[in-house]
C-alpha cells in the first residue's frame, strides 16, 4: 500500500499570507508511460464533504480560486495558498490514485491566525 | 448537474448489517467510477469500496468479507451492504463519482452510520 504522510498537521496564517502544505508518498505515484503523477488535493470545511482543489498534482478543478496552485513530482508535493483568505479555512488533504483503493494523507489544518 | 444523496445510516448494534444508498442524478452510475469513502469521527478519510464501470469491485482490507458493493442501473444507485459492523466501522460514509476513472470531482453529503450497543 501506498502510505502518505503531510505535513505540518497544522498552521496558523495572517489573512493575505502564503501558506504551505507538504505531502509525501511512500512510493512513487508518477506513471512513466504518460508522465503524470497521480495526485490530488482536497479541501474539507466543518460538516461538508471533501472538494476537489487540484488534481494531476497540479491541474487546478474548474472554479477553483487560482490563489491555489500545486506542485511537485515523483514522491514529493506541495499544495500553496498564495494569499490566504478567511474562507481557507479548512483542512486540506493529498490523495494519491495510483491504486485503486486511493489513499489519503491525514490532512492538514488551516487556520487564521 | 451532478447529484448525489446518500441514505441509510443509523445507530446500528454492534454484530448488525446495514444497507447504504447513493441516488445519482445527472450521470449514469453503471458508465463511471464510483466509490465509497468513509470519515470516522474527527479523524481523515478512508477509501473503503471501489466499483468500475465494468463491474470489478475493490475493498479495503479493514472492511474485506463484511461490505459489498453494489449498484442498480434501473435506479441509477450505488449500494454498499455492511455486515458484521464493528465499532471502528463508526463514520460518515460518502459515495463518490470518479472523472474518467481516476479521481473523485463529486460526492455526495454523507450518512452517518454509529455501531453501537
């Protein structure tokens, strides 16, 4: 099984502030025949379902405020808020779905600070 | 528009079974992808089931031999029967649609299924 970790659990950031997730699988989630890491991005506020910021590792969702971006290859990535707005606050989560069975990172809490 | 409206959960006895539903509206459930993902209680997400197109099922270890997942093309519904629920097996279950049978872009709000006596 593929194991993903992030970090830090959480972070506190000023209002128009950057803020940065990390994410790292334990292998590889870049398949070599098209060269696309199989990687995505959730976001999840209290009481609602996960939503889907970026995927491709990079490919923003259509509706997505382009403050976020993702980056990264291979075993190690990162999600950016460039400017971050009070709306953020949530906890973001990396998934990989290279196997079938996609699993999660245990997310990373955002918060004003 | 994509819908998807889970039901079923409830407070259920240790040893019990429980059938979950997804409604689907706005695709057809038996052309795509489609999962269920459960949350325990303040903790982070768990892809238990996984159904292809073609009708390959997938399981998580944790739920392998108890959950079976299902689907009906002529209610357009995803299914997922638990059986022999264990306590650990408490959480918010979402159904979920994959793009292209690689990612989930739509999920449905939930249903909240307690294992207790």
């Amino acid at each position: 099984d593929i194991v993903m970790t992030q970090s830090p659990d959480s972070l506190a950031v000023s209002l128009g502030e950057r803020a940065t997730i990390n994410c790292k699988s334990s292998q590889t989630v870049l398949y070599s025949s098209n060269n696309k890491n199989y990687l995505a991005w959730y976001q999840q506020k209290p009481g609602q379902p996960p939503q889907l910021l970026i995927y491709w590792a990079s490919t923003r969702e259509s509706g997505v405020p382009d403050r976020f971006s993702g980056s990264g290859s291979g075993t190690d990535f990162t999600l950016t808020i460039s400017s971050l707005q009070a709306e953020d606050v949530a906890v973001y989560y990396c998934q990989q779905y290279y196997t079938t069975l996609g699993t999660f990172g245990p997310g990373t809490r955002v918060d004003i600070k | 528009e994509v819908q998807l409206v889970e039901s079923g959960g409830g407070l259920i006895q240790p040893g019990g079974s429980l059938r979950l539903s997804c409604a689907a509206s706005g695709f057809i459930v038996s052309s795509n992808f489609m999962s269920w993902v459960r949350q325990a209680p303040g903790k982070g997400l768990e892809c238990v089931s996984v159904i292809h197109s073609g009708g390959s099922t997938y399981y998580a270890d944790s739920v392998k031999g108890r959950f079976t997942i299902s689907r009906d093309s002529s209610k357009n519904a995803l299914y997922l029967q638990m059986n022999s629920l264990r306590a650990e097996d408490t959480a918010v279950y979402y159904c979920g649609l994959y793009n292209s049978g690689y990612y989930v872009d739509h999920w449905g709000q939930g249903t909240l299924v307690t294992v207790s006596s």
